[in-house]
C-alpha cells in the first residue's frame, strides 16, 4: 500500500465533517441574529438596514455583545448607539 493511495470513503467522511460543522456555526448564528431582533421588536419600530445587517452577521461573539446591549437598551436607538451601529447603518 503506498501513502499516497487515495481513500474515497475518508475523503468523503471529512469533507461531510466540515460542511456539518460550517452548517452548524452558520444555525448558531442565525439564531442569534433572530434573538436580537426580537429583543429589538419589543423596543419598536427596527429599520429595514438595521435588520438587514444583524441577520447578515455570522460573527457568533460579535452577536452574542449585539445580545447583551439589546437586553440592556430602552430603545431600538440606544441599541445602535451601543453598538456603534448607528453610524454604519
């Protein structure tokens, strides 16, 4: 047997690992995204761009600190002033 044999069956079960763990992170994040919106609605009214941009995030820390302002806020634009959204949106 040389080292270099190929092994379909491996190559297969790897590459199923990875798009499993890619598909899981992305779930991850999605959610949270989801959160912080709700979070948001019970403020009021959330701009289209605003929206748009939390359930675009796929960085999981970044949405966990997006979490915990929306927890902490009395207004949909106190969130974005924490968060330093509102000068990109």
């Amino acid at each position: 047997m040389s080292i270099f044999e190929y092994n379909e069956e491996e190559e297969m079960k790897k590459i199923r690992a990875d798009e499993f763990s890619v598909g899981r992170e992305n779930g991850k994040a999605e959610g949270k995204a989801e959160f912080v919106i709700e979070l948001l609605e019970n403020l009021g009214e959330i701009p289209d761009s605003l929206r748009e941009r939390i359930l675009s995030e796929s960085d999981l820390s970044l949405l966990k600190k997006w979490f915990s302002e929306a927890v902490k806020a009395k207004t949909v634009g106190e969130f974005m002033e924490q968060t330093g959204l509102s000068e990109n949106i």
